[in-house]
C-alpha cells in the first residue's frame, strides 16, 4: 500500500474513532446521564479497560443505558481490531521507503487531520453540532417540552439523587407549598434543593413553592422521581 494512503487511512480512523466516541456520549447523555460521567464511562467501554467506579451503576441500573453499553463495547472491539491493523501496515510500509519520502507522507494527513480535529474542537462548532444533533434526535423520537427533563447524578444504595428541571409543574402541585404536597410521606422523594431561575441553589423549606423553570435536587428511586415529577431523561446538564 502506498505510504501516503496508509498513513491517511489511519489517520482517518483515528479521527473517526473520536467523532464515534463523541457520538456515544451523546447517546448517554440522552439518558440523563452528565456529560463529564458519559464521555468517560464511553472511553472505558470503547477501549476495552474494564476500568470499574461507582458511576458504573448509572449504566447497569438502566435497561436503556445497558443495551447502548452493549452497542459501545461492540463498536470499541470492531475499531480496535481496524486501528491495530492500520497500524501495523502503516509501520510496514514505511520500513520498505527512503527516510526523505517517510517524513514528507507523514506529514500531509497528518496535518489534515489535527486541522480537522481543531475545527470540529471549537466550541462554536461544537455546540452548533451538537444542536442539530439534538434536534435530529427530538424528532425523531418525538420528544415534547411537556415533560420534565431528569438528570442522575449518583446512586446510593436502591436509592438515587437527581436534579429535575420544571418545564411544568404536575398539576397535582400547582400552587401548593412543598409541605402541603406530601412528597416525603406518598412518594418516598425528599427534596433537598431548589434552585430559581438566576438564584443559587437554596434548600428545600416547608413553605417552598415550585415555579416553572426550577431545578430540584431530589433523592429517592430513580422511577418514582421520573413518574412523580412527569420526568423523561433529556439534556437536563444543559
């Protein structure tokens, strides 16, 4: 093979096997999942490291996020297998060509690829993607801004910590002080922080009121939370 098509098949794939893991946490992330917990959770199951901590059981408490981790895993084998391969025949074909030729063709896809992996870093760019992303998947899943969006943010024991944010309030709330909804006593949920539109975080009082647009900080079983609160795992970090 041709030293200059070797290394920009490589390169290539290098640069495919990033944009394949950027894909994937957006795919977590769809499941509630932080984008700091879901790109490293990617990372570990696409290369194989087996590497294990407690946010590992975001992934096995959620059929959804275990079927998507099976995905992964089989898209991490498939691409390691290829860069290994490509690896190997780029390191032979550059032993059979002169030392001036070697560096010339390293250079060329080389820098095509850093510059590609530039453009697609900036966060313009890289939020404008993950937009149309975002949108893409809305339609085609047919989301709608009457749910309530659910963010996991840790397991402790059967029980879960999750930030909801109120796009709406569930009509059984409207209008009532957390006191007077009864939340802790029907539901087994404790709200522990609220956060206003433009406020800091502020715990949860007795005489507390939801308002359109609030983040709440809530423990109890992750399935309560999303049936009580009208909630579906969506882009809540965001």
């Amino acid at each position: 093979m041709n030293i200059y098509i070797a290394l920009f098949l490589f390169s290539f794939i290098i640069l495919l096997y990033w944009v394949i893991s950027e894909l994937f946490t957006f795919f977590f992330r769809l499941t509630g999942l932080p984008a700091e917990r879901a790109r490293f959770q990617v990372l570990s199951l696409l290369t194989g490291t087996g590497f294990t901590t407690r946010e590992s059981e975001m992934i096995l408490g959620s059929r959804r996020r275990r079927r998507l981790a099976r995905v992964t895993m089989l898209f991490g084998y498939v691409f390691n297998i290829t860069i290994v391969s490509a690896f190997i025949n780029v390191f032979i074909t550059m032993k059979l060509i002169t030392f001036e030729r070697r560096y010339s063709g390293l250079l060329i896809p080389m820098g095509t690829i850093a510059l590609i992996f530039i453009l697609i870093r900036m966060p313009k760019i890289h939020v404008w993607a993950e937009r149309c992303l975002r949108r893409l998947v809305d339609r085609v899943l047919d989301r709608q801004e009457t749910f309530n969006a659910v963010l996991l943010l840790d397991y402790i024991g059967a029980e879960s910590i999750a930030q909801v944010t109120l796009r709406h309030i569930p009509e059984e709330y409207q209008g009532l002080t957390l006191a007077q909804t009864r939340l802790r006593a029907e539901t087994g949920i404790l709200v522990m922080l609220v956060e206003h539109r433009g406020a800091k975080p502020i715990p949860a009082q007795a005489d507390t009121v939801f308002e359109i647009g609030d983040k709440l900080t809530v423990f109890g079983k992750y399935n309560m939370i999303c049936k009580t609160f009208h909630a579906r795992e969506h882009f809540a970090d965001d």
